[in-house]
C-alpha cells in the first residue's frame, strides 16, 4: 500500500508550543487523527497572527484549505507540549503551501509526532472566487 510522504524543508520561519488538551484524546488514550487536524488548524491561525494576517484578511485576500496531508509518526498524549515549527513553499499565482513539523519533548530528546502540508487558495468571500496572491504576502511568507 502506497504511503502519504511529504517533503519537509529544512528551515522554518515560525514556531510555537500547544499543550495537548483532553478534548484532543480519542478512545485509544491518545491524540485522535481528527483532533491532529483541528491542532494544524490553531497552528496556521498562529502562524498567520505572527505576520499580522488571518485566514479572512490576508492582505486583502481571504484564505480556504484546498488539501491536506498528514504523516503520523508517534503518539501524543494529554499533557503533551507540541513544538510546532512552521514554513511555507510551492508558491503559485493563486496560493502556497504551508509545512508543518510537530515535536513533542521526551527527555532531553526532541521526537518527532507528524509532519504535514496544507495547500492553501487565496479567494474573495464576497465575490465566491479564486484570487491571486497578494505580492505582499509572498514578500513576507517567502521562507
């Protein structure tokens, strides 16, 4: 069976810490896959938020999620802190990708939890249309 890979750049532009939160856990004790997605979503609002932008005003553009991958890599557990490291790439005349690498502490070592890519679209809500990116959003988001 073909597997999801994803090729992580080396060097991010962002970071941040998100403890696992109990509403994250699923019946196997640990951090559901769906769960998993909603944490990408906080991340990218505070990747976002960092540069001044949100996924509705994006200077002067909106933003929609087109697609999504998620490699799973190890369990999380309540409690957990996820180090997040974010970046984007693949940039085009109507969006971008953004790539996420999620840690967690164990020890003195950093293990690795997920790696994921979100593809994302500018668009216009009011008109309900595919726009182009914003050149100054590629100016600041160009890792």
């Amino acid at each position: 069976m073909a597997r999801v890979k994803i090729e992580i750049p080396e060097n991010f532009i962002f970071q941040c810490d998100l403890p696992v939160r109990i509403t994250d856990i699923n019946y196997g004790g640990h951090v559901g896959n769906d769960a998993l997605l909603s944490i990408l979503h906080e991340i990218r609002m505070q990747f976002f938020n960092h540069f001044g932008y949100s996924e509705m005003q994006f200077a002067g553009a909106g933003m929609l999620m087109a697609d999504v991958a998620i490699e799973f890599k190890s369990e999380l557990f309540y409690g957990d802190i996820i180090n997040a490291s974010v970046t984007t790439g693949e940039f085009s005349k109507i969006g971008f990708d953004i790539f996420y690498k999620l840690e967690k502490q164990t020890g003195e070592q950093k293990k690795l939890v997920a790696v994921a890519k979100t593809g994302m679209i500018c668009y216009d809500y009011e008109k309900k249309k595919i726009v182009a990116m914003p050149e100054e959003a590629i100016q600041k988001l160009s890792a």
